[in-house]
C-alpha cells in the first residue's frame, strides 16, 4: 500500500506530517509523490490565512479528479480539517475522513480499516523525524492561549499543552543518534513551555539547560515562535551563555504603535517591545533577529504605519516575514471598525519591504568578511563544483572546497562577498 502526504503551513505542521509519515511506514506502508499510485493521500492543512484554505480546495477538486480514476482513501487533516470539519463533509463528499488536528496519530489505524475514535485531547507523537533529515523540528507545545485578535491558532489548536521534559529528552537523543546536526523547537507560543521534571517545574530557559547533555552531534538549537511578552532574563542569559543556541532569535513584532499592538491584543508595547530588543543585544553580542511584521490592520494610520517602519529600523533584522492584514472569519479584528482598502495596506506592505530587503542587505554586507561554522546543504544547482550550506545565523553560504562534502557535514567557512541574499567564500581548512 502506498501513501501521499501534502503539507500545508506552519513548522509544526510539517513536523507532524514527518511524524505521520513515520507511523504509515511503520505498518508497512510505503511513500510515493505519484498520485496516480497512491492508495491513499493526506492532505495536511493550514487556516492561518483565507489563501492557504482556497489552494485546499482546490486540491480537492484535483483529488476528486484522481479518486474517478482509481480507488483511493482521502484524508484532510490539520487545522483547517478543525475549523471546517462540517463544511468540507458536506461540500466535498470525496473525503473520507475530516480528522482534526488532536486525531492526527489515527491516521494509520483509519487507512487499515479502523473506525477513529476521539481522543480527548492533543497527544504528542513519539518521533517527528524524517529518515535521512539532519535539520529536525522538535514540538514541545501545541496551542495558545494568547487570543491575538487576527490569530485563528487558538481556536483550532486549542489551549497550550507542554510536552513532557522525558518526551523531550528522548527524541533529542534519538535524534543526535541519526546524526542531527541542528533541531528547532517547535510552539505557537514556544516560551511559556511549562511542564514538571524529577519534583520540579521547568520553563522554557529551564528545558534548554536540561537539554543542553543530549546535544553531542546537535550543533545548532533553534526555537519558533516566542512571545515577546515571556521573553525573560534568564532566557537571555542561556542563549548569551549556552554555544549551542543559535544567536539567531525570531521574535515577532508585528506593530511598531503601542495602540495597534492593544488592538492586536499583542500584551506589550512598542517601547517595551523595543527594550527588549536593545536587551538582549546587549547581552548576546552576536545577535541576529528576524521578525514577523504585519500592515494595514484595522484602523492603522499613516503615522502608525510609520511607526513601524522605525521600529524596524531600530530592530535591525537580517530577515523579516511581512504581509498585510487578511481577516480572517471567527477572529475580533475581522469585525472591527476601520477596515482598510487593499489598495492602502498592498501599498504599505510593498514599501516596508522595499526598506526591509535594502536594510538586510546593508547590514550582511556590514559583516563581511567575516568566518562562520555553516552544516552543508548539498552542491550549487549554479555550480557543481561549489557547495551549499546554511550557518548559525539562518544565512546561507555557497562556497568552494577542495573536500568532498555530504549534506549535514558541519564546516567553516571564510565568507568574503555578497550575492543577492547569499555569502560567497571558500572553506577554511
């Protein structure tokens, strides 16, 4: 029997389909990326934004397609299979199963004939790892309780669940044992983890340091998305202190004004926001940033707008993810007075990536020349004889080498250029 699996969305989702992937191939069943031989297919989705749920509909025009030409079981799944379970039953009878997101590690037990049953809760499956992958995401949370006034996450992940510390430990182990070179922990809101450990509670700064042993071949440690306002001291002080963290942080802004964030129901302002930031520069001398920032959400001015495009500025990151605002149904801020023109919040966004991509540029070009470790991706498409590879800093390198490399080799490299987004240079041997 041969599976499918799409993907659709944020990280832990596609962790969750690694996990999937494992559990089908454990009974037996092997991968395919034909779906004209597939026995059954799992589509993986995303609600965060009104684009991602019309590109599964059109999936499931195409899937439809496909079952009239041979026998196929058809599962929709993740956090668009929470939000619309009754609509997609009705309006696309080709599915066969709606599962949501808590009944993800049903699938296998469904596609052999098993009745799914309700679980009661979101349980963490053992392993999110992808045979041959030395870059893994590790869920540690699913959840949040935060209720920012555009964010659909609450209401189709539900409230915030920690997976155990001995969970945690084990996949870690695990995983060093593949040969991982670097893991991402993974959470909605990632650092207010919170869970108990040997007679005691362990928060997020608290899991890193118990962490820290496992990490023998594991290099790099990441972690998405943490919440300015849970962003403590003594976090900062593990990542400043601990080499394994990456110095690389992407930590969420989203609005430069104090009373957009209100709006948002974000818990912080723009000045606190911006302490923060000057804090942990501070204190971890060779921090990078990246950022999620967000235009044109209800009732936003000019001057707001300008806002934060300072505090970008101030910020000074080396990536940032921006988009304008989309309501999205069942959230406060899609019913809010003061809703923009597209026209003005396309506008604002085309802007505040014009400075962004200017500003990145300045400041990668500010480093050079500079020598980083970097864990090879694999060869140049543009040119055979150079290599990839990905450093600390979520920057990528192509360089030369008069070494043979495989992909999770961990290297150095001298970088003396920039091309684009990409640093250029040969190994340091």
């Amino acid at each position: 029997m041969k599976f499918l699996i799409e993907s659709y969305g944020c990280q832990l989702n596609m962790a969750e389909s690694a996990a999937i992937e494992a559990l089908l191939k454990g009974r037996g069943m092997e991968k395919t990326e034909n779906p004209d031989e597939a026995d059954a297919v799992i589509i993986n989705t995303c609600s965060v934004r009104k684009s991602a749920e019309n590109r599964i509909w059109g999936r499931l025009g195409f899937y439809s397609a496909e079952k009239k030409k041979h026998d196929m079981t058809l599962i929709v799944t993740g956090c668009m299979a929470e939000r619309m379970k009754e609509e997609l039953k009705a309006e696309a009878p080709q599915i066969d199963a709606v599962i949501g997101t808590n009944e993800k590690a049903e699938i296998p037990d469904f596609i052999l004939g098993h009745p799914l049953e309700k679980l009661g809760g979101y349980r963490f499956l053992d392993s999110y790892y992808r045979e041959g992958e030395f870059s893994s995401y590790v869920p540690i949370m699913n959840g949040c309780n935060n209720f920012c006034s555009y964010c659909i996450v609450p209401y189709v992940r539900g409230r915030e669940v920690s997976r155990s510390v001995s969970e945690i430990i084990n996949e870690i182990r695990f995983l060093d044992s593949k040969g991982v070179r670097e893991i991402t922990l993974l959470g909605q809101n990632v650092n207010s983890y919170r869970s108990e450990y040997e007679g005691r509670t362990v928060d997020f700064p608290t899991l890193l340091e118990i962490i820290t042993p496992y990490l023998g071949n594991i290099i790099f440690v990441r972690f998405e998305s943490p919440h300015p306002k849970d962003f403590s001291d003594h976090l900062i002080s593990v990542i400043a202190e601990n080499p394994k963290m990456a110095k690389h942080i992407h930590l969420p802004m989203q609005s430069g004004s104090t009373r957009i964030l209100q709006l948002m129901n974000r818990k912080t302002t723009r000045e606190n926001f911006l302490a923060l930031v000057k804090k942990m520069k501070e204190r971890i001398p060779s921090l990078t940033l990246s950022t999620d920032v967000m235009t044109g959400f209800p009732s936003e001015t000019e001057e707001e707008y300008e806002e934060t495009l300072s505090a970008m500025e101030e910020m000074g990151c080396t990536e940032a993810f921006m988009y304008y605002f989309n309501p999205r149904e069942g959230t406060r801020a899609a019913v809010m007075e003061g809703q923009l023109e597209e026209s003005v919040k396309v506008k604002r966004l085309e802007r505040l990536i014009s400075e962004q991509l200017e500003r990145q540029a300045r400041i990668k070009a500010g480093m050079l020349p500079f020598r980083a470790v970097a864990i090879v991706t694999g060869r140049s498409r543009d040119d055979g004889e150079r290599y990839l590879a990905r450093g600390e800093h979520n920057d990528y390198f192509s360089f030369a080498s008069s070494l043979d490399h495989q992909p999770g080799d961990v290297v150095t490299i001298d970088a003396s250029e920039l091309r684009g987004n990409t640093f250029r240079g040969n190994e340091h041997v």
